[in-house]
C-alpha cells in the first residue's frame, strides 16, 4: 500500500518537491546583499619588550547576508584579530584566512584584501627626555622675559627603539606671548602625536615671568 502511494503520480509528487526546494531557495535568498567594509586588525600575544610599529590597522573584507542585518552591522561586531605568540624583531608576513576574523554567524565572508599583511617589531625602549617650551612673539614693548620654567620638566617616553633612541627633547604647543606685559601661567600640550609613543604626561605648567625694562 505504501510502495502504490510512493509510485502513484510520482512525476507530479517530484515536481511538487523541486518546487517546494526552488521556493526555500527563493526565500533563503531573497534579500541578500553584499558590503565591504574596512575591519580593524587587533595584534594579540606579543611578547613583553616588544611591540608593532609597522602594521595595518585595519583590512578590507566583502561580506554577504540579509540586507537588513548588513545595514545593522554595528563596527564593534566586526575585527579581526591575530595572534603574535613566539613573533620575533623583524618584519614577517601573515596571511588572513575567516578564522582571524569575528563576525556574526548570519553573515558569509567573501574575500579579504589584503590577504597577505606585513608586520615590523621592534624592541621596546623607555627614556626620559627634557621638556621645552615653545614660545612664539614677544612681550610687550618695553618688557622682557626673566624667567620661563616649566613643570614637571621631564617627560618619560615608552615605544620602539628606533624611534624613542632619536628623541632628545619634547616641546611644548606653541605658546603665543606676543603684546605680554604680565606674568603668564599656561597648561600647554606636549607637542608629540606619533602613535607609536607613549609618555606619562599629557600636559605641562608653564609659567612666563615679564619684567618691565628699567
């Protein structure tokens, strides 16, 4: 009986099967849609005493899924991370593959670029360097500057080697006293942006003593 109801009409109970598997298809993927987007490369596990200073920071990947789960895509969703346990100084090559990468199962990634990254590390190095003030213009006519101090007057820098090696002294943002006829106390920033340096102190005391000329 059951053989008869599996052979009766087979040729339309297979039509209505493709159809059936055509039509989950259709909604499957039905509104899909592909984005790229630039996903930032965290490095993990370095070793202590050494750092990168040569290194995208961030990777381009195609991506594809419901057009309204790309569009909800929030950019903490998404990174990519690699990890540097046993890296030596040097430059060494890494390609990405979908494991370095987090992102949410409902999305299919579709190409990296660049697949193949380059990564510099070098030894760290901490120093401690003198801070110096940048003054631009001059006091008012008749006046001269008498004392100029600046506080605290060292600055301890933390980063690569080649970098931190070269630095001999810090400046201050300059600091204009042009028409200055008193004293002046100003909280100046350090004049230092390279990413790959830290240092223990954002902002400095500088205090300008005026005199009048006898």
């Amino acid at each position: 009986m059951i053989q008869n109801w599996v052979t009766n009409n087979l040729g339309l109970k297979l039509t209505s099967l493709a159809m059936a598997i055509l039509l989950w298809f259709f909604v499957i993927l039905s509104g899909r849609s592909e984005l790229t987007i630039e996903v930032p490369v965290i490095y993990e596990n370095l070793a202590p005493g050494l750092e990168v200073v040569d290194a995208p920071f961030n990777v381009s990947v195609r991506i594809e899924g419901q057009e309204r789960i790309l569009k909800n895509l929030k950019k903490d969703e998404l990174h990519a991370a690699l990890n540097l346990r046993g890296a030596r100084e040097g430059r060494t090559f890494f390609t990405l593959s979908e494991d370095n990468f987090k992102i949410p199962r409902t999305v299919a990634m579709k190409s990296i670029d660049p697949e193949t990254i380059s990564v510099k590390i070098e030894v760290q190095m901490k120093k401690s360097v003198p801070i110096k003030s940048a003054i631009v213009g001059l006091p008012e006519r008749g006046y001269v500057i008498s004392e100029i101090s600046v506080s605290p007057e060292k600055v301890t820098l933390e980063g690569p080697e080649s970098i931190v090696s070269r630095i001999e002294a810090v400046k201050t943002e300059p600091i204009d006293i042009n028409g200055l006829k008193n004293n002046l106390q100003y909280k100046a920033n350090l004049n230092l942006v390279n990413q790959n340096i830290r240092k223990n102190v954002n902002k400095v005391e500088v205090n300008i003593v005026i005199e009048k000329i006898p």
